[in-house]
C-alpha cells in the first residue's frame, strides 16, 4: 500500500511558446518519487491559478478547458484504483504508462521466484541438495510475508525493488521473523539471486544491491575433545540402535564428512590410494568438491563392522544410517549418557575431525581443507582460529626450547 499519493497541475513556463503560451503539465507523485503528464493544453501563464489549480475566468473556453483537467485527473484516480485492486503497489511510472496507453507487462516478483524454485527442484540430487531447495522455499515465504507486511499487497512489480526494499526486508526479518544475524543474511542473499537473475535477463537496469553490504558474523563451532571422543567410542549401549548411532557418529569424527556425504558412501567409494592404503573418494553433495580421504583404523574397523548389515546388503550402503532427525536425538541421549554437557549433534563430527583429529595432530591446514572438500582454504581457517590448546601446546615446545637454552648459558 503506498503512504502518499498526490497530484498537482502546474503550467511549465521553462517551455512557453512564441506566442506567449506554456504546456499544462500534471505531476503524480507517490512516496515521494514523481513523474510528468503533458496535458497536451496551452495557456497564458498569467491566466493560471496555482492555489486552485485551473484556469483563471468564467468563458467558455476556460470551463471546457478545467473540465478536460477535472478529467484527466479523474483518469489517474481510476488507474491508480485499478492497480491497487489487483492488490499490486502502484508507482508513478506504472500509473504514466497506463495512462498513456504504454504500459508494458508487468513483471512480478513472486511469480519469477516460484519458477526458480521449480527449477532447483527438478534439479534436486543432480545439482541440487534436497536442503537447499527447502531453503529457497522457505525464503519465498518470507519474501511473500514480507511484501505483505510492508505493501499490504501479495505480490510486487520487480521494477519497484530498490535498495530501500532490500533495508526494510532485511529490518523484517531481524525483527518480525526474529531471525539471527547469518540466518537473515543467508534469507537477503537467497533473495539476491532471484535479483540477479532479473539483472541477467534484462528485467532490471539497476542493481538494488548496489551500495547494500552486510556480513557473516563467524560463529564458533562447538568440537568435542579427544577424551570425549574416546569416551563415547568405548561407551557400549545396551540399545543397540545407539550403539549403531554412535558408531556412525564416530566414523564421521575420523573421516570429516557431512552426514548426507555419510549417507550414500558405497563400497564404491572405498579404492586404493596413492599410499596404497584404504582412501574414501567421494564427492561432497553441497559444493561437488572432490574429497580424498585415508581412512585411519577405527573407521575401517566400523566399515568391517557393519559388512553385513541386512541394510548395508539392501541398501548397498557402507553404513546402516537413520534419518538426520533420528541421528540427532539419539546423540542428545548419547550425550548425556556419556556425561558430554555439549549439544551433540551429527555436524560437531565434521568439526572434531578438522580440529581435534587433523589440526591439533600437526597434520597441514591444507591437507585437512582438502579433505574436507573445502573449495576455499579460508573456510578451513575458522577451524584453526579456535584451537588454543594446539597453540599452548606449541608455546609450550618454544619455551621448552629457550629454557634449554637459559640452561645450557648458565653451564658455561
């Protein structure tokens, strides 16, 4: 819904004609941004009443001229009727061209989101994960909620996107939504995709975005240590399905992958390495980065394990594993048994793998972002900032080294 909407007549005395006659122009102005309607009428500057906004005089020449005004304004209030009945935000360029017969299709925001969405889904296990559609589904909705909380309208021209919708969207989904900081940027940069497809496509001369930044704040990612890792790798279950979890769980922590990457390893993915040991080769599903691993003896003691599992054998699965739901609450209850006051989850194994296992072991950042699939070794340096025990521990050989030295000094 649009907060202001105003019209004004005005004769334009920078045009004035050599008889002394000015074009009457009308300027429709909504929130603030306007735009010029030649009425095609020419008076005698003089002959104009600004406060009333009509010709000045009682002829009959003048009262059919204020008439064709009274009309034309009348038209604007129609066409502005009209737009906003179709429940769409009116603007003045699209209120010109209605009037003046010019205007074209509109091109609608929801519409061009909902037909990206369609194509990420068909898409889905071939370029796409099943989570990142729902991702794009659920900026959609908000988008939608959006528009509707702002414009009161279901849907909005894509022409009318400027950096001041972009600010408000973000403002909503800080507020409104109550989404944290990296959620709504994930949210803004969803939506500038759909943006950036409009740019591509010759929709849009401008881009928002210009001059709009926001940023990631780095979170720190919860790792377990190496006496919780041993502790759930020799606690036995009396169920055995948490044991089957915490064995998975703990495949993960020496291996680095994700879960859906754990998923759908095959004895496919188990192959020769150049050491000529055991390696897994598999592609990550998110980014479909290459990842090489070697597998070290307790994930291959865990693939033996589970050789002949009625699922693996089904399945021609590596590994019996459940849904990431299931996964995630039998580990809350895992994690409690084993006396871990940390939110387990199926991820904190990728994280303990790139620092507890790899990282804290001396073993390369670069071997360890190779490993993990990493298309950007600045990813895997947000593993090493958190790891001060690995920085204590290499102090520690400094001033191992300088005392060495203080006492061979005192010898002499």
């Amino acid at each position: 819904m649009n907060k202001t909407f105003n019209l004004l007549f005005f004769v334009k005395k920078s045009k004035i004609k050599a008889n002394g006659t000015a074009p009457i122009y009308l300027r429709i102005t909504i929130d603030g941004k306007p735009k010029e309607i030649a009425s095609k009428r020419y008076i005698q500057p003089d002959k104009w009443d600004n406060k009333l906004q009509k010709v000045s005089g009682s002829s009959d020449e003048v009262k059919s001229l204020n008439l064709y005004l009274k009309t034309l304004e009348q038209q604007v209030y129609d066409a502005h009727h009209s737009i906003m009945k179709d429940k769409i935000t009116a603007t003045a360029s699209s209120l010109k061209s209605k009037l003046q017969g010019t205007e074209q299709r509109a091109r609608m925001l929801v519409p061009i989101f909902q037909e990206h969405n369609d194509k990420v889904e068909t898409l889905v296990g071939q370029e796409f994960a099943p989570g990142t559609l729902e991702r794009y589904k659920t900026s959609l909705k908000h988008t939608i909620e959006f528009i509707q909380w702002k414009y009161s309208a279901s849907d909005i021209d894509i022409k009318d996107i400027d950096h001041a919708f972009i600010t408000e969207y973000e403002f909503f989904l800080r507020s409104v939504r109550k989404c944290a900081n990296n959620t709504a940027v994930k949210y803004i940069k969803n939506f500038k995709k759909i943006v950036k497809l409009c740019i591509s496509n010759g929709w849009l001369d401008k881009d928002p975005f210009v001059n709009y930044k926001v940023k990631i704040r780095e979170v720190e990612r919860e790792f377990l240590s190496q006496e919780e890792i041993q502790t759930i790798y020799e606690k036995v279950f009396v169920t055995e399905r948490l044991n089957q979890v915490k064995d998975i769980f703990v495949f993960a922590c020496f291996t680095g992958l994700a879960y859906i990457d754990v998923k759908q390893l095959t004895l496919l993915n188990i192959s020769t390495g150049i050491d000529g040991s055991k390696w897994i080769f598999t592609h990550r599903q998110k980014t479909e980065t290459a990842s090489r691993i070697p597998l070290l003896p307790i994930p291959q003691e865990l693939i033996q394990k589970y050789a002949a599992h009625p699922q693996c054998i089904n399945e021609n699965k590596l590994l019996p594993v459940l849904s990431n739901q299931k996964m995630n609450s039998y580990l809350k209850e895992i994690a409690d048994v084993c006396g871990i006051q940390k939110d387990l989850t199926f991820h904190i194994a990728r994280h303990t793998f790139a620092t507890t296992v790899t990282l804290t072991n001396g073993v390369p950042i670069e071997s360890v972002s190779k490993m993990l699939g990493h298309t950007n070794i600045k990813t895997t340096q947000h593993y090493a900032k958190i790891l001060d025990k690995k920085v204590s521990e290499d102090m520690q050989v400094l001033r191992d080294k300088f005392k060495i030295h203080s006492q061979l000094n005192v010898a002499k």
